[in-house]
C-alpha cells in the first residue's frame, strides 16, 4: 500500500502582511510555519495563492485584487496565472515569474485598448472589465 502524505492546509491570504509594494504574502497555519511551506512532494509542489494588488510598474496599478496561482513546473521554473484574464508568467524565480505575468498583462491591455477603441460591442466590455481591475496612467 501506498505511504499517504500528510494533509496540509492551505496558507490564508492577508494583504496587512503585504512584504512587497504590490502582493499579499501567504500567512501560514502555525503547524506546518514559513519554514516547510510549500510542502514536500515527490514530482511538483502544490499550487498556493498570491493576491496581487497595488502598483506593478510604473503608471500601472491593480485596483481590484485578484489571486495569483503559483505553481512549480516539474523543471524547477515557477508559474504563475490566473482564471480572471487567462494569463500568466514563467520564470526561474517568483519575482521572474511575477514581472513576465506583469508584464503578460500590461501587453495584453494595451492590445484590448487599442482594439477596443474601434468600438467593437464585445471588445469594449471586455476592455471595460479589465479596467475595474487594471488602472493605467496617462
């Protein structure tokens, strides 16, 4: 029979617990601490959550928070997407993989900015959605 692995619970998410200008830091279950987080497995390490909110770059904000998917990708590299926009970076490091998202999604407003000022019904509401979420500056 197969060892079972221990059950562990997801960290919770607190953006008082911010430790960068623009994403919130997993808070941990006293069991299992800062230390042993993400868990051992044999082939991939379980996904766990960022909220990204705040200034990602500058004359660019996120308004609205919404959750990063962080996931580690069997070769080691580090991905992270989202379900809202259908994004996401790869890198070798967290911060790699978060300025390719980051930069994923300023691209991919900028793209839905210029097709939405053709007037195109569907492009504006989705441009229009993007916008309760991404703010850019002037």
């Amino acid at each position: 029979m197969a060892e079972q692995k221990p059950k562990v619970k997801k960290p919770c998410l607190s953006v008082e617990e911010n430790q960068s200008p623009y994403i919130a830091a997993p808070r941990f279950p006293p069991e299992i601490g800062p230390f042993s987080w993400p868990p051992e497995v044999q082939s991939f390490v379980t996904p766990t959550e960022m909220i990204l909110f705040g200034r990602i770059a500058a004359g660019w904000e996120i308004v609205k928070p919404f959750p990063l998917v962080i996931e580690q990708a069997e070769d080691g590299r580090i991905l992270v997407s989202e379900d809202l926009f259908l994004m996401y970076g790869i890198g070798d490091t967290l911060d790699d993989a978060l300025r390719d998202y980051e930069t994923a999604l300023m691209e991919y407003y900028d793209l839905i900015s210029l097709d939405a000022a053709d007037g195109d019904p569907p492009t504006l509401a989705l441009f229009q959605y993007l916008q309760q979420y991404v703010h850019k500056s002037a």
